[in-house]
C-alpha cells in the first residue's frame, strides 16, 4: 500500500484544486478539510473525493471559489447560500460567523443552503468547540439520486443525512463528538471498499430488489441498490428530521422528486451554536462533565474493552496516522487519475 505524509498529501490535493481552478485560499482550506478527515479515520470524505469534485468542476455543477451570500439577517438568526461554492470553504466561513452569533446574543441558529459537498461534518463541530461552543448540525443532500431506503422501503428516497453534536472539553475532561450518518453506513464507505475489493456489514446495503447485501457493489453497478437507516425506524425517523430540518426550513430544498437531479452533491445544513457561559459557569460544568465521564467510562466490564467517549476513535486515528497515510492500490489509483484529468501527477 502507498504510504505518504500529511504534508505531502495536503500539498498534492492544493496543486490539484489550484490546477482545477481554485484560488490558493480555497484550495488550502479543502485540502485541510480533506486530509484531516483521513487522518480521523474517515476515507469516505477524505481525499478521495477528488474523483467527484473534478468532473464536478469540469460539468459545472461544482463551482469554484465562490462567496456566499446572506438570506436572512436577524440577530441569532443567520442565513446563507453557497451557490454551489465548494462546501468547506462555504461552510468554515459560515461557522466562523456563526460562532460570533453565538458570543453576541448567547446562542445561534444558522441555516446554510446550496453548497457543494460540505465533507465531514465532524469538522465543524471540531471548529466550534475550539471557540468554546456547543454545536449541533443536521444535514441533507440534494441535486443527487436518493441512496438510501426508508424503513420498510425498497428503493432509495434519502441521501446519508448525517446529524453532528459537539461538545467542548470542559476543565480537564475531553471534548465529545458525535458525527454520524443516519444510514447504517456513509456512502463513501462503500467507495472505499469497491474500489478496495472489501464487503461491507451484511445489511448495511440492500439490492435492487430489497435483499439484505454485504455486497458494496449494489451501491456503484446498475441496477443500483440502497443504503439501510441506522437501527430501523429509529434511523429512519432522523433521516426524515434531517431532510426537514436541513432541507425544508433552510429553503435549500429536499429529495422529493419535484426538484431537479443534475448529478451533483449539494448539502444544505442546519447549525445550532450554543454559548454554554450563558448556561451554568464554568466550574459547574467542569466538575459536571468529570463526574459524567467517570461513571460512564467507569462502567465497562471486567476483562472487556474500555468504554470510549464519542470521538475518542478520532483522536486516536489521527495520532496513528500522522506519521503517515497509506492507500490501497484501488484507491490510489483513483487519485492518480483524478489528478490526471488536471494535468498533477500524483507519482511524481
């Protein structure tokens, strides 16, 4: 498998976005976004969505360095539309106003719509608890053919809709992070093991005629299959809250099909920021949280695995791949031809 640094890797994405078009600021920060959602452990939104992001740019459905522009404008209240701008430069930019919402009125409520794919959501938890915030984000897709199933469904009518939470490290705990898709598996997922000739948990995808499947390829050979929701109905119901929450009240639109499908990825995406200064001080919830994370970090078994906080599998990743990233050839061989349709040769 080819191995490679951080660095190096962080610096052949920028050549390859530059080449593409993006200015150096764009380029710089979809590149971090990238590589350190490959450093967390997440291949499904690192750099391997070059070979969506390219062909984006070439058809016109991603659009490079774009500004966003305000919807609404009312203290806590913040709206923005990304114009199929590249989603991490949209969304850092639009989190970053969002926190000084938050450190000016207490809390924020910001509804982000028409972006390109925004990546992993995880990222701006990430940014907020950095600023001291609470986050919550809900998220949807449009623009895209629906790729997962409702419970009880046999075709796709969602995309993966992922909610998020973060919560800062309060005193001396660790900070918490939750960020998962409402289906049994991300998408990316099951890219990354096709292209690595891998299987995927058996149920986590469904073929084209509703058969449980560990079989990733029902996701990218016709007849295409679906992704299941996350523990049944459960699941199910906050894929549905995702596309209305994300969806509906961002006026970013949902997947029912009386929108167009061009074949891009466009998020849009609900945030809440919350100030937790303006809810109990600081002691409080230092203490609060140590005591918490005691008794439920406390609680594993004798002779089992330790019980883990959210975000702890994150931490740990990137500290074992920071020496260094490696690819399967499938994968990287992906690379190596999306930075070709650019003129970037990845081997070199």
């Amino acid at each position: 498998m080819p191995q490679i640094s951080p660095a190096k890797l962080t610096d052949l994405v920028i050549k390859t976005l530059q080449a593409a078009g993006s200015d150096a600021h764009e380029a710089a920060i979809v590149a971090d976004h990238l590589v350190r959602a490959n450093l967390a452990g997440h291949d499904s939104h690192g750099v391997g969505m070059l070979s969506n992001y390219l062909p984006g740019i070439q058809s016109g459905l991603l659009r490079v360095n774009q500004a966003a522009t305000t919807t609404l404008d009312s203290g806590a209240l913040l709206g923005v539309d990304g114009h199929r701008g590249f989603g991490q430069r949209i969304a850092r930019e639009t989190i970053q106003r969002g926190i000084e919402r938050a450190v000016e009125h207490g809390v924020a409520l910001i509804g982000l719509r028409q972006c390109h794919h925004i990546g992993r959501i995880g990222t701006y938890a990430e940014q907020c608890m950095d600023a001291g915030m609470i986050s919550l984000h809900f998220v949807n897709v449009t623009d895209h053919q629906p790729m997962v199933a409702a419970f009880r469904g046999k075709q796709a009518v969602f995309g993966t809709n992922p909610i998020c939470f973060g919560m800062p490290a309060m005193g001396d705990t660790r900070s918490v992070l939750l960020d998962m898709a409402t289906s049994q598996i991300a998408l990316g997922k099951t890219r990354v093991a096709y292209l690595g000739g891998k299987t995927v948990p058996q149920g986590a995808v469904i073929d084209h005629d509703g058969n449980l499947s560990d079989q990733p390829s029902v996701m990218w050979q016709e007849p295409k299959g679906a992704l299941t929701p996350l523990a049944d109905h459960k699941g199910y119901a906050l894929c549905l809250m995702c596309e209305i929450l994300a969806g509906v009240m961002t006026g970013g639109g949902s997947l029912a099909p009386h929108h167009e499908r061009r074949g891009g990825i466009i998020n849009n995406m609900m945030s809440i920021i919350i100030d937790p200064s303006r809810l109990a001080s600081a002691d409080y919830l230092a203490l609060e949280m140590r005591e918490l994370v005691a008794h439920v970090t406390g609680s594993a078994a004798a002779g089992t695995e330790p019980v883990i906080l959210p975000g702890d599998p994150e931490r740990q990743c990137t500290a074992e791949r920071s020496a260094g990233l490696e690819f399967d050839d499938g994968n990287w061989a992906s690379l190596v031809e999306a930075g070709a349709l650019v003129g970037v040769n990845w081997n070199a």
